[in-house]
C-alpha cells in the first residue's frame, strides 16, 4: 500500500536539522576552529578523527538497543527522544565556543555532538527502512527524507548567506546562526514524528531479538550486498568528506569566490532540484545503475576542478552547479539501496534487523567522514599553507590544495563506480526476496 503524504513529509521533517547539523561540521567547522579560534590545522584534523572513533562503540550499541526495546512509546522513540538534548546542547557549545576554547574543548564537544546524533539519527533511520516493506515505495520513503535533507542543507547555506548579505558577514555569526536553527528546529521535528509517525510492529519477540551482539553482527556481514554497500558507503563518503573538509580553503584561496555561502545556496538548489530525475532513473534503469551514473558525473566535475584558476570563476560556479545537481543522487540512492538489503537477511531468516543494519551503514559513513575529513586536512598541514582568511599563500602550497580538493576525490569515485555496477540487487531479485517473506508470514 502507498505511503501517505503526510506520512512521508512528517517522517521526512527530522532530516532537515540532521542536515543542519551536517553541513557546518563538513564545511565551516574545520576552517572556523583553524582560522577563527587558532587551533592547528592538524589538531583540529586529530580531534575530529579522535572523537568520531566513539561511533565504533555508540552505533552498533544503540542500533542493537534500538531493535531490542520494547516499550509503550515504540522501539525507535525512546532513544529519539533521549538524543535531543545531548545534540542540542552540545551544537550550541561547539557553534558557539566559551573564550579559551582549544584542542580539548573541540574534542569533548563534537564527541557530544556525534553521541547526540547516533541517538537520534540511528533510530530514525531503521524507523523509516521499516515504514513499507515494498521496494518503490522504500525509494519514495527516503527520497522525501533526502528532500527534507536537502531542504535543510538549503537553509543551512541560506544562513550564512543572510549573514555575507545582511548581517557581520563573519564566521562566528553565521556558526551563531545554524547553532540557534538546529536547536530550535530538532525538538519541534522530534514531536510531529513521535504524535504523527506510527512506528511497524516488530516481527520478532524481545527475547528473539536478544541474540549475542556478535552474532548479529556476523549475520549482517554475511550479507554480500550488504558488504557491497558498506564498500560503497565507505570509499564514496570518504571521497566526499575529503572533498568538503578543504572546500572552502579551495573556493577563498584557489578560485578567490567571495559570497561562499550564496554559491552552496545555489548547490543545495539544485540538489534539491534534481531529486525527481534521480528518483525517475532509479526506477527505469535500476538504483544501483542511476547510483554509478552519479558517480561518474561526480569524478569527471572533481577532476575538471584541478584546472581552474581565479580566472575561471564563472566556469567552477557551473561546474558547481552540476555537483549540486548530483548531490542528491549521491545522499538518497545508497540509503534507498540500504533498505532493500535488509531484506536479504528477513528473507532468509525471518528476523528483522533493521536497526542493526542502519548502525552498522552509520557507523562505516561515520567513521569513513572523520577519516577523509582527517587524511585531507593532516595532509595540508604538511605544507605551509595558511588558513586564516585573506592570508597569501605560495603557488606550491596552492598547487598541493588543488590536487588533494580535485584529483584525489575522483580517483575514489572509480573505485565506488566499479562495486556500483556490479550489485546484484535488482527490483526483479527484490521482489522475489519480498514475495519469499509474505509467504513466510503467512505460512
């Protein structure tokens, strides 16, 4: 049966301050920290990475928690509801830093913050995986939460835009500014999901559920499209990360593009834009299939970026665009690949595990972005590249910013576009899986 609009456009809603929350940590927060409050590049490299590791413990934990609750409120609220505050307070500590903020304040904060999201973003995850077991309507249930990303990321780029337009144009205010957004917008997104979002009952007892974390964990590696994914997820969102982590160092000091936040303004319009197209290749062609063509566009755009100069301002604007326009194919299509996976496993055995399947999806996406984010800024930290705003740089130093921002991303994206083109879960195969399970129901 159809999912409702409604249903879909409040299931959705939470994306938007998850998106919030994710576009400041990958673009301005690096460069903020390194500029503004003086932290090293490669601390600020190092704390990132240091606090993202306690994902590796935090993710399969709530994800296992998440499955095996059970409780009047439902399995994913709970937890949901827990994470609110953890994330808010630690956004507004890490936006907005106390005087004498270093290394160590950066690190117990975004350590805060990631715990904060794994508790609301986890639960949140397997919740919409289970809003329909049909293999269309899957796509149509994270199409409109990418919808409600994007839309965040459009808000979180119109911040620092009103800022540049209106407002001190400086960093601190526009980190102000998204700070104040994301806490104001989580809890209300949180109350309309847990009054208006009924949670899939789940299809084994809580004592079934309760099976050894280890054997869980076997269970979800057995899954060869599963591993597939993960290796997609890994490579593409270390490539992305990588990317991002030296965006604006690339965009200030390579192009010298004033009005940063209006041109990501402009990218997340046209990733928002383009969701439909990727939506409709995915049906016609096949999500893995309109997933590599993603790719391929992505890594020849990177790769182009190694030529530009100052001097070719308006052809980056474009080229940006056009990544953009792929940024929606890039956050949708392996989450809706994601879901379709976990029927493997419910096919095979009956149980679904889709808590554990979203954990261990976050936690490689997790880990693989403080690593990308880490590996790009410790590696420019080796030249003598200057992060502070309107600092002159050498042509060397410069030179080693573009390859890192242009060529090392695309040669990551070959690699992903290869596993893409090879995933063996088609419609075709899935509906066969989904026919498998109803007759198991209803045996």
């Amino acid at each position: 049966m159809a999912l409702s609009k409604t249903t879909l456009s409040i299931y959705g809603m939470l994306g938007l301050p998850l998106a919030l929350v994710g576009y400041p940590i990958a673009i301005w927060l690096p460069a903020f920290y390194a500029g503004e409050i003086g932290v090293s590049l490669a601390a600020v490299a190092t704390m990132l990475l240091v606090a993202k590791l306690s994902d590796v413990v935090t993710d399969p934990l709530v994800g296992t928690i998440s499955d095996r609750l059970r409780t009047p409120l439902g399995r994913r609220r709970p937890l949901i509801i827990l994470g609110v505050p953890v994330l808010c307070v630690s956004i507004w500590f890490l936006f907005v830093p106390m005087q004498g903020a270093g290394s160590v304040y950066l690190l117990v904060c975004i350590a805060g913050m990631y715990i904060g999201t794994t508790l609301v973003g986890l639960p949140y995850g397997a919740w919409g995986a289970e809003l329909s077991p049909d293999y269309h309507q899957r796509a149509r249930v994270t199409a409109w939460r990418e919808q409600f990303t994007l839309i965040g990321l459009l808000v979180a780029a119109f911040i620092p835009f009103l800022v540049e337009q209106y407002g001190a144009g400086d960093t601190p205010s526009i980190m102000r500014g998204m700070a104040l957004a994301i806490c104001i917008s989580t809890p209300i997104a949180v109350l309309l999901l847990c009054l208006f979002v009924k949670e899939t009952p789940p299809t084994e007892t809580a004592e079934e559920a309760k099976a050894p974390f280890i054997d869980g964990v076997k269970k979800v590696w057995a899954n060869k499209p599963m591993r597939m994914v993960v290796g997609l997820l890994l490579i593409v969102t270390l490539a992305e990360a990588f990317r991002n982590a030296l965006s604006l160092f690339f965009m200030k000091s390579v192009i010298q593009a004033d009005g940063v936040g209006t041109l990501y303004f402009i990218y997340f319009v046209a990733g928002l834009a383009a969701v439909p197209g990727w939506l409709w290749l995915g049906r016609k062609v096949g999500k893995h299939v309109a997933f590599a063509g993603t790719l391929i566009t992505v890594a020849i755009i990177s790769a182009i970026n190694m030529f530009l100069t100052a001097d070719d301002y308006w052809a980056f604007v474009i080229f940006f665009i056009f990544k953009g326009a792929c940024f929606g194919g890039l956050q949708f299509l392996p989450l809706a690949i994601l879901a379709d996976v976990i029927d493997v496993e419910t096919a095979e055995t009956g149980k679904a595990r889709a808590g554990a399947y979203i954990a261990f999806a976050s936690m490689t996406a997790k880990i693989s972005t403080a690593l990308g984010t880490f590996l790009a800024i410790w590696a420019l930290s080796f030249t003598n590249f200057d992060a502070k705003l309107l600092a002159e740089n050498a042509f060397d130093d410069l030179l080693v910013l573009r390859v890192l921002y242009a060529i090392a991303p695309a040669i990551f994206f070959i690699g992903a576009i290869i596993i893409a083109l090879r995933f063996p879960l088609t419609a075709q195969v899935h509906a066969e899986l989904q026919s498998r399970i109803r007759n198991a129901q209803n045996a």
